[in-house]
DNA sequence: ACACTATTTAGGATTTAATCTAATTAGATT
DNA sequence: AATCTAATTAGATTAAATCCTAAATAGTGT
C-alpha cells in the first residue's frame, strides 16, 4: 500500500500548490517561493515534507537546486486513491 | 477546484481505513469502532471530519445510524488528483 | 582559499489535531 | 412518558504541524 507521508504531504496547500507547478518542469527553490508570502525556512520544510514522501526530488545545476515532480509516486498515489475507493482505472 | 478539507480528511489513517470499509456498503458507528483500538467519541470525531469533507453520510435506520460513503465526492477527488499531477483520465 | 549565493538546520512560539472521560442528546420501543 | 440503546457534544490534555528569526551549511566561482 501507498506510504502514509504521501497524504500528508498533499493535505497542506502550499505543498499542493508546489506540486501543481512542478507539473510545467523543474523549479529552483527560489523561484517557487516568490509564489508565496512565506519564509522560505518554512517553504524549505515543505520541501522536506514533500520529499520525505518522495513526491519531489532535488537535483543541483549551477547555483541552483532544482526541484523535480516525481511522476510515478504521482500515479502510485491515484492508483492508492482508487483502490481506496473502489474506483476502477481505465488501461 | 476540491475542498480542503478532504485533503485533510484523507490524511489520517483511521479515516481511510473507514472509507475502505465503506466501499462494500453502509455500516454502523459501532460496527466500524469494533475495529479500531479508539474510544467512540474519538471514532464520532473522525466521522465528523469525514462528514464535513462530504465524503460520508448518515441515515438512520431503526436504532442505528448507518454511514455510507459519498461516490461522487470521491471520484471528485481522483479527478482534482489527476489534475494536480498533470495526468489524465480516461474516459 | 575567500567570498558569494542559495538553501537548510536550529530553536522556539503559536496553532491545529487527536484523544480521553464524563455528560448529554436523539430517537426507538415498550 | 419512561427507559433503553446508539451516538454525539463538552471540556481538558497531549501530540503534531506550522511558522518565524537567526545561524549554519553547501557548493560555485573568482
């Protein structure tokens, strides 16, 4: 069964936020955080919190870390979803 | 886009492990509070918050009060997952 | 190696969530 | 209407999450 964080990570809505820009590609730490009026300690601990559950990675380039959407936890966690449910998945 | 609150209702493992139960029909607060290590009103509570994500109901029948699970709630759910992650569904 | 920039760790304050026992409500049944 | 059963509300306590400022780290690039 899917990790227990991967429900946390996505129950703080900044952390939700996070993920749907990662969709467009990967984004460096201060560059999501303009985004939002938060420290950015506290943005970084939600970067934790997200990776703990491995919905996101770090990848350094440069200066820069970049932040990446890890796509298969992304369809594990629907497929947790659905089978929590009992809703079936087409193909 | 989906309420908050079921992100949060969702985070807890009681809940969905109440939520599974649910899939295969309505059941009674103290049906369900047999399987769980819990007080009732800490159980009434998670009810509570699952209630007020609309991801539950309740009717009563008789002496008991039965609950059952929201399926439009829920498939509302996969479909604000999907888009989150980027993913689409079929059909 | 020194300094610069980006990000994280530490420590602490505040808020929110989870849990318990005891008391109450709601409705059903006699 | 009195009683019984099922479930919830109240109130208090403990645990976990969130956020901040200040300090530290990591790696780049001069």
């Amino acid at each position: 069964m899917l990790n227990s964080l991967v429900y946390k990570a996505i129950a703080h809505p900044i952390r939700r936020d996070i993920l749907k820009r990662l969709r467009d590609g990967p984004k460096t730490a201060g560059e999501l955080s303009s985004h939002y009026d938060l420290s950015k300690p506290s943005l970084s601990s939600h970067f934790a919190v997200l990776k703990e559950a491995d919905l996101i990675f770090a990848k350094r380039s440069g200066n820069h870390i970049y932040y990446n959407l890890n796509v298969s936890v992304a369809n594990e966690v629907l497929s947790a979803l659905m089978e929590l449910f009992g809703i079936e998945r087409e193909i």
